[in-house]
C-alpha cells in the first residue's frame, strides 16, 4: 500500500503544479459538446474521490463482501457543473479529499486490506485492497489527460 500512497502523493503533486500554471482557458477548452474539459475532468476526479471514500470507509463497517454501486459519472460531472466552477475552488477540494484519502490508506492492514468486496456484479469478489490501487489507478489514467498538451 505504501507505493500506492506514494504514486497518489507524485499524482497530486503533478496535478497541482500542472493547475496552477494552466490558463482557465485551457482548462475550460472542449474539443466537441460530448468530451470534457480539463476542469470537467478535475470535477470527475472530485466525484471519484467521494464516491471512494465512501467505499473505503463503509467496507470496513459492512457485512462482508460489500457491494460497490456503479457511480453516475456523466450525469454528476452535468449536475455539478464543473465547467463553470472555479479552478482555485476544484483544486483545494480534490487535494484535500485526496490527502484524507491517502490518511485512509495508511490506516490499513493486512486484514482490513482483504475485506471482502462485491464489484458492480453477484459473484464478481475482489478486496479493499484492489479497490485503493484501482483508485489510484484511475486517478492516473485522468491525470495523464489534464496534463497532456492542447492540439493546435
């Protein structure tokens, strides 16, 4: 779990640095009305991120396996409005939701590693340990487009 703490702390850092020297233009940017922008993106993230800790936290308290609930991301990133929020107001949220999280993941042990969860589906079992770096996972999949340059 260590090295997931660290990739997550390298990925916010990363995020935060690529933020803070982005123009709200460029942020804001859509190649076309069906993709997101790079705020919209940071938006997602922050849904991500509480959708997560809520699994994280309501694993460890449920009856075993826990049943992961698929999140409605599209319809959350339309209804929160990311687009027009402010970038300052998006990144103080997702560092702070994500330093809680990575406080979460130091908490663990073996045994709360292996709790018993249900992904999505009956029968499809996994672990509260392959949720955390699945997060992480995920978490670097987005960074990569928000980091990535624009096209000219």
């Amino acid at each position: 779990m260590i090295e997931t703490i660290h990739k997550l702390e390298g990925l916010l850092t990363m995020t935060k640095e690529y933020i803070t020297t982005a123009s709200d233009e460029e942020l804001s940017l859509k190649s076309n009305a069906e993709t997101w922008s790079k705020k919209e993106i940071i938006g997602h993230l922050i849904d991500s991120g509480i959708n997560n800790i809520q699994r994280f936290t309501a694993v460890q308290i449920a009856n075993e396996p826990y049943r992961i609930k698929p999140m409605k991301q599209v319809e959350l990133v339309k209804v929160n409005d990311y687009q027009h929020a402010e970038i300052e107001e998006l990144l103080t949220f997702l560092i702070a939701l994500n330093r809680r999280i990575k406080k979460l993941m130091m908490l663990q042990n073996d045994q709360t590693l292996s709790t018993k969860i249900e992904l999505y589906t009956a029968g499809n079992l996994s672990d509260l340990r392959y949720l955390m770096e699945d997060y992480v996972v995920h978490f670097e999949q987005h960074v990569n487009q928000i980091i990535k340059p624009l096209r000219a």
